[in-house]
C-alpha cells in the first residue's frame, strides 16, 4: 500500500470517528431537550 493510500485510508477513519461522535453528541442533547421540556 503507497503512503497515499495509508493517508486517504487514516483520514476516512477519522473523519468515520467524528461522524459517530457527532451523532452521539445529537442525540444527548435531543434527550436533554425533551427532559427540561418534560420537566
């Protein structure tokens, strides 16, 4: 594998990870929403 492919491969994985990570941090705070207008 060339060190382009290594680099393209890296970068797909991190930008993977902040997909995931945004995500997660939607949905806390969609739940936290809904609890304060719960409450």
């Amino acid at each position: 594998m060339t060190s382009l492919e290594q680099a393209k491969r890296s970068i797909d994985e991190s930008s993977g990870f902040r997909y995931a990570q945004y995500i997660a941090v939607n949905k806390l705070l969609k739940e936290e929403r809904e609890l304060t207008c719960a409450a």
